[in-house]
C-alpha cells in the first residue's frame, strides 16, 4: 500500500505530477468555457451563484495557474534537475507525498471559490488557508530540488537548475508577500497599499512563478530535442540575473491611472520596458543554435509545443513594453486588450511550453507517448483556438478603448463586441477539445504497461 | 503610503542580500568558470552529433503557421499602436 501511494521508483512523481496537470487543465478550461457561455449569452446558464461570471472567472483562472501550470511544471522539473545534476531526485517517496496533498490542496480552490469563499484580489482570491496549503506545498517542493543539488555529482549548474530554484523561492515569498498571509480575516492590507502588493504579486505570478519554470524546461528541452547547444551559456546566466533585476517591481504598471506614487510608476515602467533583456537573452539562446535543425523540432510533438511557446513568449513580451506606456494604456487600460495579452502569456507561453514538456518528458521518463496523432490534433486545435481567442479579444479591446475614448457609454458599445465574444466562445470549444484529447492521451499513456527505458540519461538518472 | 515604502525597502534589501549570497556562492564554486562545457549539459548522453550534422531544414505546416503567428503578432501590436497614435 505504501509503495503504491508513495513509490520510490525514480520518475514516479513526475508522472503523476503530469496526470495531475492534464486533469486540472481539462477543469480549468471547462470552466474558461463556462464563463464565455455567460459573456455570450448569460440567460444560458442556470440561475445559480457558481455558475455566475464572478465565480467562474476566478476558478478558470486559480485552478489554470496551480493546478495545471504549476502541477506540470513540479513534474518537469522533479525530472530536469536530476537530469542535469547527474543524480537522482533526493526523496522520490516525499516528492509522491507532495502530488497527492497537491491535489488536496488543489481541490480545495474550486470548493472554496465557487462557493463564493473568497478573498475578492485578483489571483489571490483563494482563503487564507488555501494560501497556506500552497506554500507548504512550494516550500516541499524546494526541499526536494535543494538536498537534490546538494547531492549532485556535476558540478557545474545547468541554466535550468537556476531559473528553477530561483523561481521557487520567488514563488514562495511572492506569494506569501501578495496573499498578505499575515493578515488571515482579509488577506490583505489596506487602501492603495493593498492594491500596491496586490499587482507587484498579480504580475509576478506570470513573472517570477511561470517564467523562470517555463524558461527552464525550454532551456532544457530545446537544445536537447535538436541536439545542439545553447549559444552561449554565459548569456543564459546574464539573462537570469536580468529577470531578478528587471521583473520584480513592473506590477504597478496595472495601476498608472491610480493615486501611487509618481516614483514607483516610473520604475515599474522602466522595468517593463527594460525586460526585453532578459527576454531576448532568452530567445536568442534558444533560437540562434536550431534556425537550421527546425526539421527535429517539427518531428516531435513535444518539442514543437515548447518551441511555439517561445513563440507566444516574444508576442507577449512585444506588446508587454508598450503596454506599461500610459498613452497605449489610455487605450487599452479596462479593455479586454489586456485579456487577450494575459492569456498568450499564461497559455500561449507558460501552457504550451507546460504541455510540450509533459509530451517530451514522458518518453524520458520510461513512457512512449500514446498516440502521436492525438498529440498533434491537440496541438493545432489549441493553435488555432488561443490565435482566435487572441485575435478576437483584442479588437474586442481596441473597440472598447476607442469607443470609451470617443465618449461612447458601455451600454451603447456592448453590441458591438457580440460577435468577438461569440468567436471567443468558439475558440474556447476548441480549446476544450484539445485539453480533452490532452488528458486522454497522458492517461492512456501513463495507465499503460511501461514502454521502453528512455535514453541513456534517463538510464543514468533512473539506475544512480 | 510610508508603510509601503518600509516594506519596499525590506523587501529591496532582502532580496538584494539573498541575490549577493547567490552571486557569491556561485563564484566560490566555480559556477561561472567553464561557461562552453555548460552548454552541452543537457545533451551529454547523445550520440555525438551536437554540433556536427545539419540536416535540412524542413518547410511544413507547423513551421509557416509559426511564422503566421509571429506576423500576426507584429500587426496586431502595429494596429493597436495606430489606434493609440490616432488619440494622440
């Protein structure tokens, strides 16, 4: 019974992690879904409390961010920081402790959410307790991938290694400094210091607790699916160093029209627009080395899906400077611009490469996929469904920003977004779909009997 | 407002001396010393063609819808930069 709940077979956790995030991505989505429903045609949906815009949204969103990028993301890297450290994962039993009361912890944001228990801030709308539950959650999490660099038989770091550990002490101290976990009636401060903490978190959740996982698993992925090496390892590091300095004060830029001080909106657009750094250090690195081995990207699934990731990653982080300028933001401040901005960061970004690295970790982890053509079915039905999403919300935005600027009322405006939002909704289906065929396919991929010991340095990483 | 600037301020400083820790274990490890050999770390286990074979580049649909993508970003980043210029 033991082993079966807390196995010490190498890889075990990961792939249960991985089960996890195709689950909650599916949850997630559905309830993404549900939401548009209500934007379309909000007599549709039955007359009860959690099926109101105001508690779908922020179950979309909480269950999206922590059950599915962060669940895959703990399974990738209870994976990669083995991998690279030549060693094997520290407590294999502990880190199969940490998926299940995940999970509990998981479960807990949609009980508590549509229920209407909530904290009302954005991103940090779950209880005090929940915020607990993830911290222990991430400070567990931190543990492992810590005594595991401490037993590690290559010295010298991998960029992975970095952007993971750091980000997990980002995690833990953004959340716990945004959630105000030292307040637990509200979970929050008060007046604009609250709004202050609130955004520095709300935009370091894309920052400085999706980044810096998502860049490692890239970093780790991209080279390793071409079979070439990074362009220069040191601009790797440059770059990490970059997001430190860069990232953590750009959150105020949410709130250039509210009374804050003239000296922190003026270092949160500085930063903003400072990140195309990091960013490009990033991309550069990772697209100089395969523009001529695009072919291995495009044969694994995988691979591809991280790769278009990155592609999503220089879109957002285009559009990211230019909108922390107070004049683009007159515009697009309110608007559902900012929506569709944030859903190629969290999804376009943080998911696709979240997905690509369960499909490309699997096989390393003793698994052949399922069904490479459900993968790749999946992979353009979500393709195109965020490019509509994309698409279709952001003229929804530059329609509102321009009417509200001409003097139009909302009332007045409203039926002219009908149709953007009816293409949402069909994006949405589509997105749906595919999270689906997503689940099904690393279900039937995991349920089955083991296929295959992977490569050699699963090998080495498995038998150490 | 200044109890915010008393939390900036800890929040600066502690994360500034957590950063130097960081920058000096590294430096005292030699993290920063071999910089090319760390390039490889991921692919140590590979047959030895890292570098070596170039196999043709190969134009399918994944790749132009990649490229669709990347345009479509830059015009919709320019048409939402018209709007705003247009509002002065």
């Amino acid at each position: 019974m033991i082993d079966f709940l807390f196995p010490d077979e190498p890889g075990s956790a990961s792939r249960r992690f991985f089960m996890t995030a195709s689950f909650w991505l599916l949850v997630g989505l559905t309830f993404g879904l549900l939401g548009a429903i209500v934007m379309i045609a909000p007599d549709l949906m039955p007359a009860l409390a959690p099926f109101s815009f105001g508690r779908l949204r922020p179950t979309h969103i909480n269950v999206l961010i922590f059950g599915f990028l962060l669940s895959a993301y703990f399974g990738g890297l209870l994976y990669v920081v083995p991998a690279v450290c030549r060693t094997r994962l520290s407590y294999e039993r502990l880190a199969n402790f940490a998926v299940w009361y995940w999970n509990v912890v998981l479960l807990s944001i949609p009980a508590a959410l549509l229920h209407g228990w909530t904290q009302g801030r954005e991103y940090a709308e779950m209880p005090w307790i929940v915020d607990i539950g993830i911290l222990v959650a991430v400070a567990v999490l931190a543990f492992l991938v810590f005594t595991t660099i401490a037993r590690r038989k290559e010295n010298l770091l991998y960029v992975s290694v970095w952007y993971i550990a750091g980000g997990l002490i980002w995690t833990f101290f953004v959340f716990a400094v945004g959630n105000v976990v030292w307040n637990p009636p509200t979970g929050s401060w008060f007046g604009m210091n609250d709004q202050i903490l609130m955004w520095f978190y709300g935009h370091n959740v894309v920052g400085l607790v999706v980044t810096p996982q998502a860049i490692a698993l890239a970093y780790f992925i991209i080279p390793r699916a071409t079979r070439t090496p990074l362009y220069s390892h040191a601009l790797s590091l440059f770059g990490f160093w970059a997001l430190i300095v860069m990232y953590t004060h750009t959150g105020t830029h949410h709130l250039l029209q509210a009374p804050v001080p003239q000296w922190l909106k003026v270092i949160s657009i500085v930063n903003s627009i400072a990140l195309i750094i990091p960013v490009f250090a990033f991309l550069t690195n990772v697209w100089l080395p395969i523009k001529d081995r695009f072919g291995r990207i495009y044969d694994d699934v995988g691979a591809k899906m991280v790769f278009t990731g990155t592609v999503w990653y220089f879109i957002t982080c285009l559009q990211g400077p230019f909108h922390s300028l107070p004049s683009v933001q007159r515009v697009t401040h309110f608007t559902q611009w900012v929506v569709a901005h944030a859903h190629i960061a969290l999804f376009g970004f943080g998911g696709f490469i979240a997905m690509g690295a369960i499909y490309f970790l699997l096989p390393l982890l003793g698994r052949e996929i399922y069904s490479k053509r459900l993968a790749n079915m999946q992979y353009w039905l979500m393709l195109v469904g965020l490019t509509g999403l994309f698409l279709s919300l952001t003229f929804a935005g530059l329609i509102q920003g321009e009417g509200w600027l001409n003097g139009e009322v909302v009332y007045r405006l409203l039926p002219e977004l009908q149709r953007y939002f009816l293409v949402r909704g069909i994006s949405g289906v589509l997105l749906v779909i595919g999270g689906g065929l997503f689940i099904f396919n690393v279900w039937m991929t995991l349920l089955r009997k083991k296929s295959g010991a992977g490569p050699a340095l699963t090998k080495e990483v498995v038998t150490a | 407002m200044n109890q915010f600037v008393h939390l900036w301020l800890i929040f600066l400083s502690t994360g500034s001396a957590m950063a130097v820790f960081a920058v000096v274990w590294a430096i005292r490890r030699r993290q920063f010393d071999d910089q090319d050999r760390a390039r490889y770390l991921p692919l140590v286990d590979l047959p030895g063609d890292a570098g070596g074979d170039r196999p043709p580049i190969r134009r399918g649909a994944s790749l132009y819808a990649l490229l669709g993508i990347l345009a479509m970003g830059l015009v919709v980043l320019a048409v939402t930069l018209t709007v705003v210029l247009r509002h002065g």
